[in-house]
C-alpha cells in the first residue's frame, strides 16, 4: 500500500530494508488512532513531498496518549537510519503503559 511507503521507497522503488517496516508499523498506529492515514493516500497532491519532508497530522493523535505520540514520531523519522530498530519499539514506554 503506497499510503504506507517511507520516503526511501519512493526515491528508490522497492529495496526492502527493516527500517522501511518501522516507517510502516509507525503509519499503521497512526491510523489506528486517527482513522486515517498519516500522509494521506498516493492519489493526493502533495503526498510525495508530505512523506519526504515527514509532515503528517500528529495533532490527530490525542494528547491523552504522550507515548504513542512520541512512538508513532520515532517511527515517522525521514531518516531511515534514525528509526527505532524493532527491539527498541517494543521496549518502548507505549508498551510499558
């Protein structure tokens, strides 16, 4: 699902790496939460430059939750060498909580 691909799936189309799962694994919480997705969908305007500049609704996200904001954030870096490795989501706060 294109809604769901990190920035350096677009730019490389399709080399598979673990961080592109985090990238992924961040968008599914986000739209678990907000019911929606964080970049919108392929078919908007301005979704390419949404995903590679890392602009998403994190506001959609209630403030209730600290930690799965901070997480879904972790996991939306445009850097795909800061993201969290998967051991380090799991030892996350949010799943602490």
């Amino acid at each position: 699902m294109q809604a769901f691909w990190p920035p350096e799936m677009l730019a490389e189309h399709g080399h598979y790496s673990k961080p592109l799962d985090i990238w992924q694994l961040g968008c599914l919480f986000f739209t678990c939460i907000a019911h929606t997705f964080p970049f919108g969908t392929s078919k908007k305007r301005n979704f390419r430059q949404l995903v590679e500049s890392g602009q998403y609704a994190e506001a959609l996200v209630p403030e209730t939750y600290p930690h799965l904001r901070e997480l879904i954030r972790s996991c939306l870096t445009v850097d795909a060498a800061q993201r969290p490795t998967a051991e380090e989501v799991l030892a996350h706060p949010f799943f602490a909580a």
